[in-house]
C-alpha cells in the first residue's frame, strides 16, 4: 500500500497528466458559434455577432437597421434596393448589384462604441450564381469612418478602409483603400499581385467558404499586419472550431500605396499610415452575384494573448 507523501506526489501527477491532455486535445477557445478563435478577445470590450439572425424573424433591412440587432450597429449602405433579407435562422442574403452591410460600431444607441484596433473577423459565405465580376467575392473592409462616402453627405476621405477579398475569379488579396476610389492591392507575392486561392478555379456556387481575416498593430503601432485564413471544407459546419488554412499575411509599413499623393484634399497627418488608428466600421459587399452570410464575429483581440493556432 502506498504511503501518505506516495499517494499526495501519484495524484498531483494524475492531475497534472490530465490538464496536459486537456489543453493538447480539447479545449481550444471557440466564439458563439464554436468556431476556433486565434486570439482572446480583449477585456472590457464590445463584440458584434450575427447570433441575432437566428431569432425566427424572417426580416430585409432596407436603407436602415436591424431592430433586433442588440448593438444596433447594422446599417444598410446599399447599392441595391433589394436590401439584406435575413431569415431568421442565422443567414443573410445579399441581393444582385453592389450591397454594403455595414456594421457601424461607433453608434451609442443601444450601449457604448466599440472603435476596433486589432481584430478577428470570422464569417462563412457562400456564392450565388456564377456571373459576378472578377473583383467581387466575399470582400470584408475594415474602415476608420462610419459615414457614406460618395454620397451627398458623405466624404470621400472617409472611406480609409483595409480590405480582404476572396474573388470570384479564385484570387485572394489585399486591398487598401485611402481616397475614395483611389486604392492598391498586395498579396502574398507583393505589390499589384493576387495570388490563387481556390486553386485558380472561380469560387464555386452554393459551397460555403470560411474567411478568418485578422489586423493588428505590429512594432509600437507603426505597422499594419494582415493575415487571412480559408476553411474550405467544412461547408459551413465547422465542427471542432473549423480546418482554417493560411492564405497569406501582408505587413504594411507605410509604404503602401506608393502613390500616396493621389490623397488629395485629405486632412492626414499622415497619409502613409493613417489607417494605424483603427476602424470604426467593417462592411460585407460583394459585386454581381447574390451571396449570403452567417456565423459572423468581430472581436477586438488581445494580440499578445494568442489563444490557438491550427
């Protein structure tokens, strides 16, 4: 039989083998929907989810937002007057044309803003029809203004925005938007370049597509990381977190455009990395084709907090 100190030191082993099986096989942090989060969401923050389309309301924003949105921060920015039908069991559909869901965190309607630094997005996003342009896909921006650019109201130097593209044509970018239109893309491969995605094939209709895009300062807030991630075969069911795959990752130090003098009329203290002061809207859209989305989270991260990577 064992000794008293025999037994104390046997089950703190067991103890300490079962935490070590624990954090190898099982518990990896997941958000709402159970999908793998990379990174722990920072405390004291506000997260926008699409939870809220699984409500059983069968419902279209139009030109306005959703009342069941419990941040009150969706906004229809549309180029369609179809709007965004929701159905209530978690998908929003975009119609034909040129949608932009917006999701405007800096509105204080129901709760405090949330202006986002460093950020996780996740979505999934299957495509509709196969007769869309090259540029258009599963395309998410993150914006340091909420208002319409463009527009009678609008201003044009509001539209700073840091895109991801998965595109029609099975290319994935990045692109930065500084002036509206005035805007560059990089990849993987560099400047003017979109890499393959879908191993150069368009992406295929009705096969749901996950895209984890995450931005962050990087080197005491004097860059801009981007890293983009593909779950391609879950089909929308991603169980246990999802298979995410790096796609690509792309450093901007300022440097990009190179053209930066096209900003013309634009009060930045510096037009070279003026999008280092974070976002205050992230917008869907995609171009041609319908589309649809569900299983939507923006988190504001803790970078240095890494909770799982595949």
């Amino acid at each position: 039989m064992l000794s008293t100190p025999t037994r104390v030191i046997f089950f703190v082993m067991i103890f300490f083998s079962i935490q070590h099986i624990l954090a190898q096989n099982g518990s990896k942090p997941t958000d709402v929907f159970g999908i793998a989060q990379f990174y722990h969401t920072k405390p004291g923050t506000r997260e926008w989810t699409s939870e809220h389309w699984n409500n059983g309301v069968d419902r279209i924003i139009k030109y306005a937002s959703d009342p069941y949105d419990p941040t009150d921060w969706t906004e229809d920015h549309s180029g369609s007057t179809q709007g965004f039908h929701i159905d209530g069991k978690g998908v929003m559909n975009m119609s034909e044309g040129s949608p932009r869901f917006h999701i405007n965190s800096m509105r204080t309607t129901k709760g405090s803003a949330q202006f986002f630094l460093n950020t996780e997005f996740t979505a999934y996003y299957r495509r509709i029809g196969n007769s869309g342009p090259a540029y258009g896909g599963m395309i998410v921006g993150a914006r340091t203004g909420p208002l319409g650019h463009a527009s009678s109201l609008g201003n044009d130097c509001d539209a700073s925005t840091y895109y991801c593209r998965f595109r029609h044509d099975g290319k994935w970018d990045f692109e930065k938007e500084l002036k509206h239109p005035t805007s560059d893309y990089w990849s993987g491969s560099g400047f003017h370049t979109q890499d393959p995605l879908w191993n150069s094939n368009p992406l295929p209709p009705n096969v749901w597509i996950g895209m984890k895009y995450i931005i962050y300062n990087i080197e005491n807030n004097t860059k801009v990381k981007m890293e983009v991630y593909i779950d391609s075969v879950s089909n929308g069911n991603p169980k246990n977190g999802g298979v995410w795959v790096k796609v690509g990752e792309v450093i901007d130090q300022g440097n990009w455009p190179v053209q930066s003098l096209a900003i013309t009329g634009c009060n930045y203290t510096d037009p070279k990395k003026m999008i280092l002061v974070g976002h205050g809207t992230f917008l869907l859209r995609t171009d041609g084709d319908q589309a649809e989305y569900k299983m939507v989270s923006i988190r504001e991260i803790d970078v240095n907090s890494p909770a799982y990577r595949k």
